[in-house]
C-alpha cells in the first residue's frame, strides 16, 4: 500500500492491508473540483479555543486555490456556523458532544475564512452544521452541477470534518484526493491517523505539488 508519509506504516501493516485489498491508486480525472474544508479563523489561529496554528497548511491551501484559479477549476470553501438558537440550545447532538463549537457562531470572527485565504466572486461556498460537508448540505448536487470528475479535499481538521468530508465524497461517486500539506490538526497523533486510514480505504493521499499539478491542468 502506498502510505501516506506518517510513520504509521511497517511491514506487518502494509501486508495486512494488502491482504485485504486496501490501498490501491485513486483514478485522477481532467475535471477536478477543489473542497476547502473549514479554514476559518476559529481552527486556523491559535487564539481561538478550537484553534491551532495552521500558517503553514493555509499557506498550502492558498497554493491550490491560486492554482484552481489560473486554471478555471472551481473552488468550494466550507464553514461551520450555528445560529444563536442552535449554539444555545440542544437540538444539534454534535454540539452535546462537541460543546466548544457552540462558539461558531454566525457572524463571529471565529466563522470568518481566514484572511490569508481570498475568496472570490465566483467562489462557492458551503455553510454546514456537522462534520463532512455533504451531510445536510447541496455540496453533492453542486459538484454534480459543476461537472467534478475528482475531487482534491484540503482543511481542517484532518481527523474530524476534512475525513468525514473526503469519506462522503468517495461515498457520493467522486474519486477523491487528500493534499496531506494543506490539511491541519489540534495534535499530530489523529492527522497522522486520519491520512493514513483515508489512504488506505477512501482516498488517494498526495503532495502539494501533485496537487498544483491537477488543478493546473484542469480542462
């Protein structure tokens, strides 16, 4: 299998789950759609209490969306955002488990995209109450709409919405594909985790640079 650069892979693993057929390489089409997964303020600084220091990973994503961009490949940008009534109350089970995210308040600092990342006209955005992207929202239809043979996911957080995302997108009929540079967590156990389980079963897990790449070269 070919695994994601983690250090979670050894011998014995890598023949566990080639017996079970897992790992094989993820078709990459001509018409790809980039899915930016919930850089907002509230995850990509620190300063905030779900958030941690992401420069480095937005710095990646702005890479892709610039390439996305020269090439006419669409973007998509998602955010968490709750309403006073939904952040207050009890009726979304998530926010039970979850209680920090009740500060992703719309409107907040915390739901704003991260000002390093530019969002343009033409830019789709993706507003979500749980995890993956898809879940309650019109992103499947969207891609659909715009044509995706493909699509390249990048975020936050690794572990939590960019894999229930990149999950959702193989389950939605999408080959998928995980930019490793562009995606951030709170702590690097779960990231590490998280590619190496999307690489092995969902997705295919690339570089930046193979990223840039397929956008670049996007019909």
């Amino acid at each position: 299998m070919n695994a994601p650069e983690n250090g979670l892979h050894g011998t014995e693993t890598d023949r566990t789950y080639a017996r079970a057929g897992f790992g094989a390489a993820v078709p990459r089409g001509t018409a790809p759609v980039l899915v930016v997964v919930d850089l907002t303020r509230g995850f990509t600084e620190p300063e905030f209490p779900s958030g941690a220091d992401l420069s480095t990973e937005v710095e990646a994503a702005g890479a892709l969306v610039r390439a996305a961009r020269e090439s006419g490949a669409p973007v998509v940008y998602t955010a968490i955002s709750y309403t006073a009534a939904e952040a207050d109350g009890d009726a979304i089970a998530w926010l039970r488990k979850a209680p920090g995210m009740r500060s992703l308040r719309g409107g907040s600092a915390e739901v704003a995209l991260d000002p390093r990342l530019e969002r343009h006209d033409a830019d789709h955005l993706i507003v979500k109450k749980g995890a993956s992207a898809f879940h309650g929202t019109s992103l499947a239809a969207l891609l659909t709409g715009l044509g995706a043979d493909t699509v390249l996911v990048c975020g936050a957080t690794t572990s939590g919405c960019v894999r229930a995302t990149a999950v959702d997108a193989v389950q939605s009929g999408f080959d998928t594909l995980v930019v490793r540079d562009a995606c951030g967590d709170r702590a690097r156990g779960p990231h590490d985790a998280a590619l190496f389980d999307l690489q092995a079963k969902y997705a295919d897990v690339i570089g930046l640079g193979e990223g840039v790449e397929l956008l670049a070269k996007a019909r």
